[in-house]
C-alpha cells in the first residue's frame, strides 16, 4: 500500500513539475515573440493582424494570406511583405486560436468558419474585394473564402495546399491525443512544450525538405509560439477535422469560378500533392497547375517571387508562370536536405498527372 501511495505521489509531482515547465516555458514564447499587429474583436475572438494599407500607385489589388498549420501570420508576411510592400494593400493575420489570436466562444472551428472571421476582418478594415493566398491548411480556408464569399474574391493562390481527402484521413498520433476528452488537455498542457523543443528543429527541417530552412527561421517566424497548450490544442482540432471537412467541401470546389493559381512541388513531405493540388485543377474550372521539381512544402519562403508572380497572373497580367517555375527549379536542383531523415510521401495515382 505503501508503494502504491508512493507511486500516486511520484505521478502526481511529475505532473506538477511539467505544467509548470510548460507554463513557464509558455510564458518565456510570449515574451521572445510579443504581438507586432492590431487586434479587433471578430464575433468574440480577438484577431489579431497586420494590415499595410495600398499607395496611391499601387499597381495590384489587395491580397490576404493565410497561414498554415503550426504557424501564424508572420510565417507568410516575413518572405512576401517585402516583395509586394508599395504594389499593394495587404492584409496578414493569425488564424483564431494562432499566433496572438483568440479562438473564440465555441466559434471557429472549422475552415469554413475561419472564412468567415476572415470575412469579417476585411469588413473591419474596409477590404471589399481581395485576392486570397492560402498556404498548406490556411488553403483550405482559401477555398472555402472562394465558395461562401465569391463577391469578396478577385483570385485565389493555393501553396502546398491540403483540400482533399487523402487516403486512410490519418494525420499525426499526437493531434489525435490531444482531442480526446481530459487526457488531450492533460497531454498539451504537460508533454507538448518540452517533447515539442526538442522536436521543433527536425520538424522544420522535413517541412522544408529537400530545400534548406532559411537562417533562423523558427525565431524569425516565432514558430515556437504552437507549443503553447491552447494554440496546440487549436491546431490538433484543425487538423483532425480536416479530412471531415474536406469529405464533405471538396464535391464543391466547382462552384469556385475566380482565376485559380496552385503552386505545388514534387516533393513535398507533408502533404499529398498529387492528390490536393492536382485535385483543385480538376475541380476548378480554368484553374492553372504549377508544378515545381525539387520544391518541398514551402512555395512562400523558397519559391517568393513565383508566389508574386501568381498574385500579378490572376490581377490580370501577363506572366509566364510556368518560365518562372523553371528558373525556380535551377535555383534549388541540387538542394537535398534532410534527405536521411525526412520520408518522402507515398502518394496514390491521381486521376489527373501533373505537368
């Protein structure tokens, strides 16, 4: 009996000390990677964003980025802000329960209600129409924005997106964890932040594989702030339910008509391309395919300029994407990093080859 007690007591400090390292670990996140936006309350979450409004001679329309799983809005402003800054309004936010973000009372808990916020953030800022660029789940939300807000949507940019049902729905163990009833918030507010720094960096690494993960990039891009309970616990509910989602979203990507850019790579490591890139082409109409060979999952940070290249295209201009995506290929031919420790996915055949 002694020993059970024991062993009670042992569980229980143990418990104790690691919700005090993640809360102070949490607690260290916040204050190396502070807000740098605005917030606005948006049907009870307090969104928090960073808007740069258009010059007089701008020579593009507005653009909004959304960002992906694990990430918040400096993860697309850092590569394209730069590149767009004077040609454009743009406006850069974190996805509700992100970054700075709230996720609100029971509210935005699936693509299309993120489209929503969104939404409504435009309408916060006076954005009536504004081309959208989605990034890996952030594309996702993109089409969603394109079916329930056509009138807000000048064109659409997907980059290494996940729309699609892929085969199996499975996604990593540790979100499916994190969803179960009182042993998920036990396991994010215990194991995620230590298990998490140290898993971080090789993480990254096949996120970017086989390109190179720039300089500092999870500091710059305060990547770590996922790590926190409650923005982990949001990201584990987004990307468990996506297969749900897109079961039932993607038999209606065909009512999307905006112009439709997709940029994808071949080898991308997180994400089954063939089946969510090629899978918008088909079900868009009109919608152009950009295939790029040796580029992993981070179009925005490796490939920035076809990026702008594809918001010029659907404003309108005439841009030869698929000569831009040839330059990028010669640029990043030789890159093979993490090639001993990042898997490539095994994708089925898709009904459509790319080109």
């Amino acid at each position: 009996m002694n020993l059970l007690n024991a062993a009670f007591a042992f569980l229980f400090a143990l418990v104790f000390a690691l919700v005090g390292v993640t809360r102070i670990g949490s607690w260290l996140i916040e204050r190396r990677n502070p807000s740098i936006g605005e917030f606005a309350d948006i049907g009870g979450a307090r969104i928090h964003y960073v808007h740069i409004p258009a010059p007089a001679d701008a020579d593009l329309p507005p653009v909004v980025f959304i960002h992906g799983a694990s990430a918040n809005l400096r993860d697309q402003m850092l590569p394209l802000r730069p590149m767009l800054e004077g040609r454009a309004e743009m406006l850069f936010f974190d996805r509700p329960g992100f970054g700075w973000s709230g996720r609100g009372p029971g509210t935005n808990e699936d693509p299309s209600a993120q489209a929503n916020t969104l939404a409504a953030l435009m309408d916060h800022l006076r954005i009536r129409e504004a081309i959208i660029v989605g990034h890996s789940f952030g594309g996702v939300v993109t089409s969603a924005f394109g079916r329930e807000h056509p009138d807000r949507t000048l064109g659409l940019i997907f980059l290494a997106p996940a729309t699609h049902p892929w085969p199996g729905g499975a996604t990593s163990w540790y979100y499916d964890l994190t969803m179960l009833p009182v042993i998920g918030r036990l396991f994010s507010e215990t194991l995620t932040y230590p298990a998490g720094t140290l898993r971080i960096a090789d993480a990254t690494t096949c996120v970017f594989s086989p390109n190179k993960v720039p300089d500092g990039y999870i500091d710059k891009a305060s990547i770590p702030l996922v790590l926190r309970p409650a923005a982990f616990r949001a990201n584990a509910s987004d990307v468990a339910g996506l297969y749900r989602y897109a079961l039932c979203a993607a038999p209606r990507y065909n009512e999307i008509k905006a112009p439709t850019v997709v940029i994808s790579g071949d080898r991308d490591k997180v994400v089954y391309a063939r089946i969510h890139s090629v899978g918008l082409v088909r079900d868009i109409a009109g919608a152009e395919l950009v295939w790029v060979g040796n580029l992993g999952h981070k179009p925005d940070w490796i490939a920035p300029d076809l990026v702008v290249g594809a918001v010029e295209k659907v404003a309108g201009k005439d841009i030869d994407l698929k000569a831009m995506a040839r330059m990028v290929e010669a640029r990043i031919a030789g890159d093979a990093y993490g090639a001993d420790t990042c898997a490539d996915i095994r994708e089925p055949q898709a009904e459509l080859a790319p080109t």
